[in-house]
C-alpha cells in the first residue's frame, strides 16, 4: 500500500494528477507539466519532497562514523554546509546518493532518496556498531517544501522578518540556516534538484498543510505555482544531474556515472567500499575501460528514452537511461552510458528510437545552466 505525505490532501484539494514514487502517491503533475517546468525556469515551483527520508546521526563520532559509512569525508564539512556523497556497498555498488547537512561536530543529517530511505537508514544503524553515535530515522514525521526558480528569494523573503532576511539572502548554494518562515521553525537549505536557485524547507508534518499555505500566498503574484513530479524529472535532465534506478544503482560505480570527485580514497581509515572502489579506480573505470555517463542532443526531433539502445555505425555501445525533448532548449536530450571509445564530446552516434535510427551527439553537462 503506497503511502502519503502530510501534503496529499493539499494536492488532492488542487487536483493533482498521482503517481507511485518509491513506495509514495506523490503529485505528478496539476495542470500542464510544460507549464509547470518553465514557472521553475522563469519563475519559481512550489514542490512536496515529504517523501524524502531524514535521518540524524548525532553522538561524540559523528564525524568519523559517516566517513567510515559513507565515500565522502563529512567530518572536514564546515558547519551549516551540505554535502552530496554516495553511500556503496563493499562491492563498490551505489546504495543510493544523499546529502548531508552539519550542524556540529556531533549532529548530522543525512537526507536519502525516496524508494532507498528506510535501506539508507537501516544500513546506516547497522554501519553504527562500534562508534559512539546515535542514528535516528526521523522520515515519518518529517516533512520536506521546495521552492525553486528565480523568484524563491523575493518569496521566502515576504514570509520572514527582516532581522532574519540576512539569514536567507547570505545563504550559500549547499548551505544552510534555521529560520523562521511564516511563523514555522524550519531548516532552511539553498539545495535542490533543479538547476535553478531555489530553497528547500524542512519541519514536522503537523506543520505542512499551513507553511504550503502561507507560501502560495506569497508567491502569489511572483509567478509561482505548484509542480509535480514530472517537472522535476524534466528539470533535473536539464541541469545533468542523475535520478538513482536510472543513471545510479546497485550495478554501477560513481566513476563510470562521473562522481568519482565525491570518493574520498585519501581520507584516513576505512569506509565501506574503499578497496572495491580503489580497484576500479586503479582499472581506469568510467575513463579508460567500460562504460561511462555522458550527456546526448538529439539532431532531430524524435526522443530517446529509458533503455533505448545507443548506436555507432549501426552496433549497440551503449544504453539510454534517461531522455525526452528539453522544453527549455527546444531539441531533444538524454543521459546513457556509452562505451568509453565513443563517450568524447562532439562524437556522433545513434539512438535506435523503437526500430529507426536518430541521429544524436555527445555534449558537455549540464545541457542547462541558468544565468548567475
């Protein structure tokens, strides 16, 4: 049986349309996905992430307990950043990729993706075993509010008082503050999953419904309005950023998916995964032998999605995992991972679109950056 967020009778009352996401009924959309995507570009989205997972970590080694559980090294975060990092199995395997918020030496947030929530927490626990740290899973009674695109400043600004605006305006990308918006305790992120500016909100379920109100109210007349998952999935395509049960799994590893940069191999210790990942380092993986993630544009009008073959000189070197027209850019675009011969950017290959070829070419990522 999927479950809700604390929002769902906030979309039904709006008419959204659902779908099942990770185990959720989540938005897919309210009117039109198109419009939706371009009020984030142009404008500002409002976005229910509740289906999120949340989980503290807190205690004397924090620190060095997600560095051990995790590839990234989080004790070196600064106080009030964030951090993306993957967690992987001792093969080397995606988990799932997170981010991970320092309030102190001794408390930490780890925020998984939906469907890998209660796997995230569960490894997390079992990971604790000998290190003096609590880790809770705080995901069922923890909501999560985006609002994003060029507007989200101006708006969150209207519902915050002026000796806290410096808290919202000196905020940095991957940063964070806790402030209080519309009369909500909140934590208050400049993250998100869309490639435009753009904050994320986190506070308890009981408080949702009201904050979702008083934000509406305020972007009222800045343009914003409420986006479902549809949207999102166009707009993360665009900014290149990868989707996990698409371009990250159990089966890859983060060199050949181009995160090999969040492997900390020369932090000290161990952590899980650390061998596995070290030999295919050493192997070249994702640079010199396998497959490797790279960004497609289409050359004519027709899509590639999910699990469409890659073509070059009509043999298969590779495989689509995520595609579909770019409604900001006017021409189609696709991630897949393609043999490494063929992943340099300006090579020409194919995608065989349900029996006929289309021409496509290896790009730079993202496929869109917004203007500074």
């Amino acid at each position: 049986m999927s479950k809700h967020t604390a929002l769902y009778g906030t979309h039904e009352a709006l008419g959204a349309s659902f779908t099942d996401f990770g185990g959720w009924q989540m938005p897919l959309k309210y009117t039109s996905e198109l419009a939706e995507h371009h009020a984030v570009r142009q404008a500002a989205g409002l976005f229910d992430l509740s289906h999120m997972g949340e989980v503290w970590v807190t205690g004397p080694e924090a620190g060095a307990f997600l560095d051990y559980a995790l590839v990234g090294k989080l004790s070196a975060v600064v106080d009030g950043k964030a951090k993306y990092s993957l967690i992987c199995n001792a093969d080397g395997g995606i988990i799932d990729d997170l981010i991970t918020y320092r309030f102190g030496a001794e408390k930490y947030l780890v925020v998984p993706n939906a469907g890998n929530a209660p796997t995230v927490a569960a490894e997390l626990a079992k990971r604790a075993e000998g290190f003096d740290v609590v880790v809770e899973d705080a995901s069922d009674g923890t909501s999560l509010i985006a609002v994003q695109g060029p507007n989200a400043e101006a708006i969150l600004l209207k519902l915050t008082g002026d000796s806290q605006h410096e808290l919202v305006t000196g905020l940095k990308y991957y940063a964070f503050n806790e402030v209080t918006v519309a009369g909500h305790d909140v934590i208050l992120a400049r993250t998100g999953y869309t490639g435009e500016d753009g904050f994320e909100l986190f506070l308890p379920n009981e408080e949702a419904a009201a904050l979702w109100a008083s934000i509406t109210e305020a972007g009222a007349g800045l343009g914003l309005i409420p986006c479902g998952l549809a949207c999102r999935d166009s707009l993360r395509l665009e900014a290149g950023m990868p989707l996990y049960g698409n371009e990250l799994s159990l089966e890859g590893n983060p060199f050949a998916a181009g995160f090999g940069q969040v492997v900390a191999l020369s932090k000290e210790g161990d952590f899980v995964g650390k061998e596995a990942l070290a030999a295919l380092k050493a192997s070249g993986a994702g640079s010199t032998s396998g497959r490797r993630l790279v960004g497609v544009k289409g050359l004519g009008r027709r899509a590639a999605r999910g699990h469409y073959p890659v073509l070059k000189d009509g043999a298969v070197i590779g495989e689509v995992t995520s595609g579909q027209p770019s409604p900001t850019l006017g021409y189609p675009v696709a991630l897949a991972y393609v043999d490494v011969e063929h992943s340099a950017i300006g090579t020409a290959l194919e995608a065989d679109l349900r029996g006929k070829a289309e021409p496509f070419e290896v790009v730079a990522l993202p496929f869109y950056k917004r203007a500074k």
